[in-house]
C-alpha cells in the first residue's frame, strides 16, 4: 500500500493521483466497488485513467452504471467480480460472484496475463454453483456473435452509457451487428438466477489502448491548497 495523504472526501483529482502513484509501482490496478457509497461518481469516470479493472460485482454492490460510464467516456477496463466477503465463516457470503479467467495454466504469470488481456469473465449466481459457460466470443465483419454451452434466459448486448442495443430469449447462441456509432459492445447473459457479464467488445486505433496514457496533470499549488485548507477544517 502507498497512498499520499488525502483526506477522507475525494474528488477525481485526488483519486488520479492515487492512481498515478500506485501505477509506478507497476502491476495490475482495480478500482474497489467504486458504487457503494458514491465512491467514485459517473461524471468522474471520463477524467479518471490508469487502472486496468472496474470491481463491478460484489456482495454488497453493483457498479455496472460505474462500468457503462467508464467504457462510454473512451476508457477501456475490465471487469473484477469477487465476494468481498472479509469473513468465509459467514453463511451464504462466499461464493455468490466470481470470475472466470481464460487460461490453461494456473500460474502467476499467466494468469496476470490473461487478466490484463480481459480473457475473463464475471459471474453472480446466488445459488454457489456454475450454471452456464462461454463457449466462444468472436468478432467477423463487424458481427459479434457469442455460444454458450447451455440455452440462456436472456442474452443482451449492451452498448454506450448501458443502452441495450439487441436482446436474445430462450437461446444459447446470438449474433449483434457491431455499428459505426458504437464505441465497444458488451453481453450479458442470464440463465436462471446466473448473471454472466462478458468484458467489453472495444473499438479503437488498432495499436495501443489508452489506458495508461493522457493522465491528468497534477496542480502542485491546489494540491497543497487543498491539504491547508483540510487541516485547518479540521482543528
């Protein structure tokens, strides 16, 4: 852990430096269940850059509105899902979301890997057990077309600020036309009471995405400011 010392109430200035920091530390970066509590604000989300990953699925919240606005704004993350259960001796805490990762080897390295590629998946299912699986996601000729193993409820393709561009019923297999205004397309996929939320489909310059790059640049004289003006608040 290295944080600088901020006080409690944040605003994206702030949280950037945080971000900016822990960045030259190297490694992967997740933004924690930026919903619960307003956190992290959707308005923010377009000026916030450097992490890899949006916790989007939890016990206690979820951010999919967090997510939408991130991807919208042109920032392209993945998704984390996990319990945060901080206590597995609690009935029903542990495993209700986790996520699935696309790796035939179980090491360090290649899982990081594979994470920071977003060949992974999250999953939320109240009954602790898998229901339904990705078979594939591809992408031809601008048509994303995603086969899962056993026949969904629902399969919904959702697009800029969480607008849902296409839905599937009672199928296992479905197909979106990717269009020119769509900035990356998403699918979610409900079997029963399993919600499975792929990551995003994005449309960018083929080269590098901008995820590590163009960070906000730091106010040194607002900074300290902002830290005078906390500390006398706070005698």
């Amino acid at each position: 852990v290295t944080l600088p010392e901020f006080s409690l109430f944040q605003n994206y200035h702030t949280q950037q430096q945080v971000l900016n920091k822990l960045r030259l530390n190297g490694g992967l970066i997740a933004l924690a269940h930026p919903d619960l509590m307003k956190g992290y604000k959707e308005e923010d989300m377009k000026y916030l850059k450097g992490y890899d990953f949006i916790e989007v699925l939890n016990n206690y919240k979820t951010s999919l509105n967090i997510w939408d606005a991130a991807l919208s704004s042109g920032n392209p993350a993945w998704i984390l899902a996990d319990d945060d259960c901080h206590d597995i001796s609690r009935p029903g805490c542990s495993f209700n979301n986790w996520t699935r990762i696309g790796t035939s080897e179980q090491t360090k390295e290649e899982i990081l890997n594979a994470l920071e590629r977003g060949c992974h998946y999250g999953v939320r299912n109240p009954d602790h057990n898998e229901t339904n699986f990705l078979d594939s996601c591809v992408v031809k000729n601008n048509d994303l077309s995603v086969y899962f193993r056993e026949k969904t409820d629902r399969i919904a393709f959702i697009s800029d600020n969480g607008a849902v561009r296409k839905e599937v019923f009672n199928e296992n297999f479905a197909t979106c036309k990717i269009e020119q205004t769509d900035s990356y397309v998403r699918v979610e996929a409900k079997t029963g009471d399993e919600l499975i939320y792929l990551n995003p489909i994005i449309r960018y310059n083929g080269y590098q995405l901008t995820r590590n790059n163009d960070y906000a640049m730091v106010n040194s004289n607002l900074t300290i400011l902002f830290r005078f003006l906390a500390l006398i608040l706070s005698l």
